[in-house]
C-alpha cells in the first residue's frame, strides 16, 4: 500500500458525488452511468425490468443487476438542493461536492447548482466529457467551480468512434466532440478552473493515446491514469511502462482513508504532473459483509464514496455502491440509519490506522 523511496500522504474522504443530470450525448459502451438506469430507455420499466441497453444507444452497465429502485432526474437548482447538501454535509462531515451525470454541463441550470453547492461551503468539482464546456464554464468559474476532471475517451476521431453505439460510431461526430473538449479544456485555462484528464489504460496497446494527450495538449492539464479494473497486470504493466518510457519520476502517494481511492504523483520532465490512480480494496465494514459480489474479482469499484442521486418522484437519494443500488437510502432515512455511522467509523479507523502504520 505504501510506495518505498517516496512520501506517502493520508488524507480523508470528505467528497460527496452528485448526479446532476442523466442526459449525455455520447454513447459510450462501458458507461455505468453512475449506477443508474439510462432514464429516457426505461420510461415505461418497473424497478426489476430495468435494461441496461435501450433504444437511445446509451448504456448503463450494472442497470440489470444491481437492483435499481428509482430513474434518475435532473437536480433542481433550488433551496431544496440547499438543504440536502447542507444536511448531508454535516452528517458526513464532507467538504467537497462533485457534480456528475450524464453529462453534467447538459443540465440547463449546472451554473446555478454550483453556486448553491459553493454557498453551502463546498469546493465544487466536475467530471466532463467537455461536450459543452465552452458555453457554461465561463458561468460555472464565475459560481465558484474549482476544478474539472475531463474523462478521456479517445485522442482521435476514429478511437472515439469506436467506443460508441454502433449506431453512432460516426468519425465526423466523434471529431466534433473531441474539438468541443479541447475548447472545454481552453476555457478552463481562460477562466482560472483546474483541469484534469482521466484516461483509462486497458493494456500497452493504448500507450499511442496517453503519448498523443501528453504531447498535444497543454502541459497545464494534468494527466490521471486509470489502470482498468478488469485487464488486471496488463493493465498495470502499460501504465508503468508508459511512465517509464516518458521518463517520470515518482514524487509522492496518497491515500485517501475511507474510500477505494489511492494515487501515485509522478513529475514529467517537462514538469507536467501525471498521476497513477488505482482502485484499493476498502469494503464496508458491515454492509458488503453479505454482499454476493464481495469476492476477488466482482466488486470493481470497492467502497467509492457516498452518491446523491434525484429521483423522478422528487426525491433525494442517498447511494454507496453503483452496483448495488438497491442500497441507496432517501436522504431523510439516511440521515439517521446505521449506514452513516458505518461510514464515518470506517473512515476515522482506516485514517487511523494508516497513519500509525506510516508512523511505524
Ligand atoms: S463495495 Fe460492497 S456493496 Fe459494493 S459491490 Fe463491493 S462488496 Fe458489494
């Protein structure tokens, strides 16, 4: 866990991830769409008969097995927001707000959502795939938004192509999203926004795409590396290498106690920090007990964090698992059920203990 030669930093998770909104205009096909089921193919679907494919061409990978109660809706921009943040904030003692989807710059009022989550005291994230960056980070810099996490899912026309519904593995369409994201990206920089680029590293094949990132785009953006779940070594291995190849040299790891999450910050020559993310395996400590995907392989995310999702009846819910959604609590439920106090104890144990394990 701890990485010899370099420092290793321990902090705490302290982010809440919020789905925003369902709407996404890519289709790619690994999409887990943040647990729930693509909302405009299961209109018409009771929880139990949801699909994970539909009509739209979207996907959403566990939609059929993870036991989905609700379809997701777009978050108002209201005091009802406000509170929910609020309450959930200091139940869980958080401090960050990560605003996702779908496609989290589609939603109307996304400018609106982070000032509330700014007001409430939160540092306000997002992950895009820049589709409409351009027109509304100017609004979201203005709202507070601290930083954008960009998701990479081709450096060119053709590998973004492929990675979509067949129906639209369109070379031209697949060019116009990526110059949509390269001026996503822009705006950031004009705008005072972090920027990051997540990427996913399947095996050494894809080392032309990490190469074509680094060397195209702006040394600002910093580049995260995602080892993928289910390549394993090969996976592992290409990132290494890649890392490698580029001359990085390790400066520090960081483990954020309570969740899956751990990186390894590498310093380019260039002096571009590219870090090396990867999944730890931190399960809770009652609730996945009994879990049937509580095994070596099954459980790919681990205990990521706590999800806020909207429901189409006007509800708040509360999720820890995008493959087992039939744990998302109502928010009010949530509040006092034994599911928060699990996850505040996990969190100041695993901190505690990795902090004495680094004193050791
Ligand atoms: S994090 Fe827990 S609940 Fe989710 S799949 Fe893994 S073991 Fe199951």
């Amino acid at each position: 866990m701890f990485r010899v030669g370099i420092p290793t930093l321990i902090d705490k998770d302290t982010t809440l991830r919020v789905k925003i909104h369902d709407a996404c205009g890519l289709t790619c096909t690994f999409c887990h769409d943040e647990g729930t089921p693509v909302a405009v193919d299961n209109r018409e679907r009771q929880p139990g008969q949801f699909r994970a494919a539909g009509p739209s061409g979207r996907m959403s990978i566990y939609a059929e097995t993870n036991g989905a109660t609700f379809l997701p809706a777009s978050v108002p921009a209201d005091d009802e927001f406000a509170h929910a943040l609020t309450a959930l904030g200091e139940a869980l003692e958080l401090t960050q707000v990560h605003l996702t989807g779908g496609e989290p710059t589609l939603h109307p009022a996304v400018a609106g959502l982070t000032k509330i989550a700014a007001r409430a005291g939160y540092q306000v994230a997002m992950t895009s795939n820049g589709e409409r960056g351009e027109r509304v980070i100017p609004d979201c810099a203005d709202a507070g938004l601290h930083r954008v996490n960009f998701s990479i899912f081709g450096t060119t026309a053709a590998e973004l192509a492929e990675v979509q519904h067949a129906r639209y593995r369109n070379p031209v369409l697949a060019q116009w999203k990526i110059d949509a994201l390269k001026r996503s990206i822009k705006a950031c920089e004009t705008h005072g926004v972090k920027a990051s680029a997540n990427i996913v590293v399947p095996d050494h094949t894809h080392a032309p795409r990490v190469h074509r990132l680094l060397d195209e785009y702006s040394p600002q953006l910093t580049v995260r590396l995602l080892n993928s779940l289910g390549r394993g070594a090969d996976s592992i291995q290409a990132i290494e290498r890649i890392l490698a190849d580029r001359g990085a040299v390790a400066e520090a790891h960081y483990i954020t106690a309570g969740v899956s999450g751990a990186r390894t910050a590498y310093r380019l020559p260039d002096q571009r920090r590219v870090y090396f993310k990867q999944i730890r395996p931190v399960r809770l400590p009652t609730t996945c007990v009994g879990c049937r995907f509580n095994n070596g392989t099954d459980c790919e995310e681990g205990f990521y964090g706590v999800r806020l999702y909207y429901d189409q009846t006007g509800t708040f819910q509360v999720g820890v698992c995008i493959q087992r959604m039939d744990l998302c609590l109502p928010l009010s439920k949530f509040l006092t059920s034994p599911l928060r106090t699990e996850i505040l104890t996990l969190r100041n144990a695993e901190y505690n203990r990795l902090a004495a394990r680094l004193a050791g």
